[in-house]
C-alpha cells in the first residue's frame, strides 16, 4: 500500500506502535505534501533530536565514571546532599551506586528536574540501581553541630546504609574525612556526574515527602508548599506561632521572627 493512500490518523498510529521510524519510511513522509503528514514529520525529527541530546549529556555526565571504571573502581557511589539552606527539617543525603550498564536520559540536578519527573527517575533509580542509601540529619542535631558538619555526617551515613562498601565516592563539592576510598569532589556535581544526580534526585524526592508530612502535623507553617525554606508565608508563621520542634534555632531566619 502507497503511503497517499493511507490517512493521516492511520501513518500516526503506524509511527506510534515503533520504536523508531526507519528512514525509508521517513522519507516516503517526507514526499506527502499532507500539512498533516508533515507535521508528523517535523515531531519526529523533533524527538529525535531530543533523544540525541539527551544520549550526548548521557555520555557527558558520565566521563567520570567512566574513568573511575577503567581505573578497576567497580562500585562508584554518586552522593549528594538536600536541605541546607531550609529554616527547618533536616538535611537528607543520599548516597547511590548506579550499574554501569544503567541508562536514563534526562538524568540531572534534581533542581532542574519537573517534580513529577523527579517522582518517575526515583521510582527507576530505587529499582535498578545496585545500592542505595539515606542519611538524615535533624534540626537539633543541625543545631548542634552547625549545617556544614550535619551535611558530611548525613553524607557518612547515607553511605552506611548502602550496604556496601565503595570503591570510589562521587561528590558534590566536598570531601568527607575518615572515608576508606578514593574521593572526586566535583563542583557542580550534580549536573555533571549521573551518579551524583541520581543521588541528588533520591535526596530531594526523600526529603520532600517528610516535608509534606510536617505539612500534615503543623499545618500552619505550610511545610508542604515550601520545604522549610525561608518563603513570605514560612517568616509569617514563625512570627505568629513561634518555631516547632524541626526549625533550626539557631538559623538567623528563625531568630530573628521567634
């Protein structure tokens, strides 16, 4: 059957049931001068330059685990940390070791990432990744210490409860004293290293679920909406009701409104 014959409801769901459009069959929709049929064309050729783009950051963000692998490393920890900045909640790390074989375009800073992407890349990475673990730090242990030393101690933790021991951790900025491995800190590395991002994507999505459950047990601060963050509508609540037992205390934010 000639491609003219077909309607254009039949090509698009011809093209819907494959994988990949083969060429020749591009081409012969590339000679139907249909509005319709070319708008199909145009998506695409559209799709198929995303997915492009998305396989060259792939293989960006994966040269250092690349050159981790071919140094004889084999369990690469990505690790990253959420929550620093907040006025209250703890501070939630995330230490993930991906296989090398694992693929998902897309992949990136958990900022950069629409929730409901974040929500579907946490559900891949908690299936196929080969160890994942979580560390959390409190507010009064926040206080305590001070954030900086509550992030490398969420940071030990998370990898604690990975269950394995690394060969060589991935991480974001910083470098963890008393680690028994090879250390990469990378600047920016959430956006760079597919470990660290994974790793970041768990930590974030983990975090934002105790949040939103904050939400439920002090409904007047809103911790669903802004994850502890020192919005308008957080300062306002910490100077009507005072701070709850998860604000950071010694955080000027808190201080200067309780």
């Amino acid at each position: 059957m000639e491609l003219a014959e077909l309607s254009i409801k039949e090509i698009r769901e011809k093209i819907e049931k494959l994988d990949e459009v083969p060429k020749d069959f591009l081409e012969w929709m590339k000679a139907d001068q249909r509005k319709g049929v070319q708008d199909l064309v145009r998506q695409i050729e559209a799709a198929a330059a995303r997915r492009e783009k998305l396989a060259r950051m792939w293989t960006e963000m994966t040269q250092y685990e690349r050159m981790l692998r071919e140094k004889g490393h084999v369990h690469l920890f990505g690790v990253d940390e959420v929550g620093r900045g907040p006025l209250a909640g703890p501070v939630v790390a995330s230490a993930v070791c991906l296989p090398p074989d694992f693929y998902l375009p897309g992949l990136n800073d958990s900022k950069k990432v629409p929730a409901a992407t974040r929500e579907a890349f946490y559900e891949v990475i908690m299936r196929d990744a080969w160890a994942v673990g979580i560390g959390i730090v409190d507010a009064p242990r926040i206080d305590e210490i001070n954030i900086l030393a509550a992030t490398k101690e969420a940071m030990h933790l998370a990898i604690e409860d990975a269950g394995i021991k690394p060969d060589a951790c991935l991480l974001d900025a910083v470098q963890l004293a008393g680690l028994d491995c090879e250390q990469l800190p990378i600047i920016g590395g959430d956006a760079k290293s597919v470990s660290i991002a994974a790793a970041s994507i768990v930590a974030k999505v983990t975090r934002d679920k105790m949040m939103a459950e904050y939400g439920r047990q002090y409904p007047e601060y809103g911790f669903e909406k802004h994850a502890g963050y020192g919005t308008a509508e957080h300062l306002a609540a910490i100077l009507r009701h005072g701070p709850t037992p998860i604000h950071r205390l010694t955080f000027t934010g808190v201080t200067a409104q309780a």
